[in-house]
C-alpha cells in the first residue's frame, strides 16, 4: 500500500550534489510536499526541532559529529529515519535496528529503492536492502569501518586519539583518565572492529574522514 500524505522531508547528507540527486528522485515520484537539506548534525537538528518532518533520510559519515547520534537523540519520535549508506554490514544493520533506525539502504541501490523504502516505512514496516555480501570470516576494510558507529562514544573519543598516533599513556592524559580506562577501551575497540595493526587503525580512520589527510 502507497502512502497517500504528501510528505515533509529532511536530507541529511554532507555531499551536495548526492542532495541534489535525492531531491530529483523525490520530485519525481511526487511524494514530497517540501523537501529540507542538512550537511551537518547540528543544522539538521534544528530543523527537525522547528520544522514538522515526515522522514528522515540519514547519512552515518558526517562532518564533526557521525549520524548515529541522531538516532540516539530522537528516541521517541513522530517521523521516520531511513539510513542511507556505503556500508554494507550485518553487523552494522543489526545495530542501526537495535536503536530504532525504520529502514537501512544502500546508496548504490538508491535510484531504485528509494521510494519503495519510503512507502514501506511508513506502512509501519522495517526496511532492510541487504545484499549480504560481507564475509564474516574476512572482513573488508568498509566493513571495520562501519563498525566504528556501533562503538561508545568514549571509545570514538579514543579512536580519534589512536589514529593521531597517541598511545594509551598520552591518551589517558588528554582525556583525564586512567591509563588502565584507556588501554581497556582501546583493546574493546580493537576487538569490535577487528583490527588488526595500527596501520589498518590509520586506514580506516582515512575512510571515515576523522584524520586531516
């Protein structure tokens, strides 16, 4: 069944021209009444406080603060959140359901899915487009990757530190911790996301945009 409300809806997504791709998709098909844009947490925040949004579609890989947040700020909720992203992790998608996400898809899979997720979210069903192509047994480096929202955001303050090269010691100054805090925080990070050297550590660091390179 179709949605038949013309509906409010919120881009979240720091890449100007992927906004722009959505926003044809969207006038396309006909089903937005307005359709808002954010390239930060912060601007979408606000919108989301003073505008009435419908849906929300939601890039985890944002500028200064990952999207996951906003998961955890609008617990309870009137409007829905789709994800929309690169990763393409079980792992991931367990987690982004566990706190409430209504619908997980691909950007690849975009031009096609988009509005089917859209109709079935707000049907009060989960939408889930999954090729399930990641192996378990040998992780790729976009799988660890994406493993790094399902972290504490201790552990992220951690990470960020780990990947400017500091070790557990100047860490634990940095931040006013104990060096044991540190090391245990550093060593769950290394077991969730399993990696497995300091260079691997720099290279997703790389691919999650949290260093200056």
């Amino acid at each position: 069944m179709e949605y038949d409300k013309k509906l409010n809806i919120l881009i979240i997504d720091d890449h100007p021209l992927f906004r722009k791709g959505m926003i044809s998709i969207l006038e396309n098909s006909g089903i937005a009444e307005k359709i808002l844009e954010a390239g930060n947490l912060k601007t979408a925040c606000e919108l989301i406080d003073t505008a009435n949004i419908d849906l929300v579609t939601l890039d985890l890989n944002l500028p200064e603060e990952d999207g996951i947040k906003l998961l955890n700020r609008y617990v309870e909720r009137h409007f829905k959140i789709i994800v929309v992203t690169t990763y393409n992790s079980s792992f991931l998608l367990q987690e982004l359901l566990r706190r409430g996400a209504d619908g997980y898809i691909k950007k690849e899979n975009l031009y096609e899915n988009l509005i089917e997720a859209i109709n079935c979210v707000l049907n009060g069903h989960v939408y889930v487009n999954d090729d399930n192509s990641v192996k378990k047994d040998a992780l790729s480096l976009e799988d660890k990757a994406s493993r790094y929202y399902c972290l504490t955001n201790a552990e992220k303050e951690v990470f960020k530190l780990l990947a400017q090269g500091k070790n557990a010691k100047e860490i634990a100054l940095v931040l006013g911790k104990s060096y044991k805090t540190v090391e245990n925080q550093k060593n769950a990070i290394i077991s969730k996301m399993q990696i497995k050297s300091d260079l691997e550590l720099f290279k997703i660091a790389i691919r999650l945009n949290l260093t200056n390179l």
